[in-house]
C-alpha cells in the first residue's frame, strides 16, 4: 500500500487511510456525490485534508478506489449461475436465486453504484470499465447458459445468446437500481423478485418455469 507519493504506508497509515474509504461512503449514502468534499471527509475521520491528500489525489480517487473494490465482489454473482441447471425446478430456482442475490447486491452497494452510474452516464471510461465489470460477472454466464441450451436443442436456434443475456442483465441493473420507485407503482419487494425471475426464466429458457 502506497502514498500519492510513492512511499509505503505503514500500519497506522493503512489504517487512517482505510477509516478514511469507510468515512466517504458513509457520506455516499446520505449526501450528494458532487456535494462530498475533502475538507468534510477528513473531518469526519478525524484527520487533516493534507493528510488526506496523502493516500488519495481527490474525492474521486477514493470513490473510484471504493468502486474497484465493490467491482471485485462482484465475482460473487457469477457464481449463482456457473454451473447451475436452467431445466426444469431447478431452472426456476436458478432464475430466483440470480434475482435474489442480484437485487440483494444492489441494495448492498448502493450508494457506490449511484456513483458509478453517473460517472459512466457522464462518459468517464474509468466509471463505465467498472460498470461493465459487474455486469460482464453475470452477462458472460447468461450468455453461456443460453448457448448450451441451445446447443441441445432447447432453446430456439434464431435466438442470439449474447443480445438475450445483455438484454436481461440491463433489465436486472434497472430494475435493480430502481427497487424503491416499486413501492410508488403499489409492488412490494416480495412481488418484484418473482416476476423478474420469471422474466429471467422465459429469456434464457424460452418456456414458463416449472414451479
């Protein structure tokens, strides 16, 4: 672990500059991304600017550092779909559990992921490549779920494997990213998960799931 200068961070330094990731996004969750300031950051870990200024060039270094390690715990949602069966009851509980934990994910990472959302929206590469990152986890999957289906002649040979799983990944970022305007359309949480499985069952399998 190093300084914007170079030098090794010791210890006590790893630990101030990891109180300081913790204290920005604690601040993602309840203010405004363009309102975080340094000066704030480090008052609320009970440091200085400069020493801020120390371990990152400036909020938005941190924010992406945060981002990147958020992106890396995004392998976790390959693994809900490598692997698993997409026929019969077993498709219909591989199709929950990819909502489930999807949702659950976004929910968990909030705050960054409205971050990287605006900054990808806005064109910055840095933003989008971390973006991509968390989708390709689940994409490439879907993708290889649908070919292999295909392949046994499952799934209808006109359907493109990619443009189905690249379709239904974007649909579980939107929906996941809105999971609070449900409630104003009258859809509990309890009601979304199941007709998003559904919708991811009928995408990669082509047939109404087997309950």
């Amino acid at each position: 672990m190093r300084t914007v200068d170079g030098r090794v961070a010791g210890r006590r330094g790893q630990a101030t500059r990891q109180k300081l990731l913790d204290c920005l996004s604690e601040m993602l969750s309840s203010s405004p991304y363009r309102d975080v300031k340094v000066i704030d950051v480090a008052r609320k870990a009970g440091t200085s600017p400069a020493t801020f200024y120390q371990y990152f060039p400036d909020v938005e270094g941190a924010v992406l550092e945060i981002a990147e390690h958020m992106a890396s715990e995004g392998a976790e949602l390959t693994e809900l779909i490598e692997g698993r069966s997409w026929v019969g009851r077993a498709g219909w509980q591989t199709a929950q559990e990819l909502v489930e934990g999807f949702l659950d994910f976004w929910k968990r990472h909030d705050a960054i992921l409205r971050v990287v959302d605006l900054g990808a929206a806005e064109g910055d590469k840095r933003f989008y490549k971390i973006r991509m990152k968390i989708l390709n986890s689940v994409n490439t999957s879907l993708a290889d779920a649908v070919a292999g289906l295909q392949a046994k002649g499952r799934v209808d040979k006109d359907v493109n494997p990619a443009a189905m799983a690249g379709s239904l990944v974007t649909m579980l970022a939107a929906a996941a990213s809105h999971q609070k305007g449900f409630t104003s359309w009258g859809v509990k949480q309890a009601e979304l998960k199941p007709n998003l499985a559904l919708l991811v069952h009928l995408g990669v399998t082509g047939k109404k799931p087997t309950r």
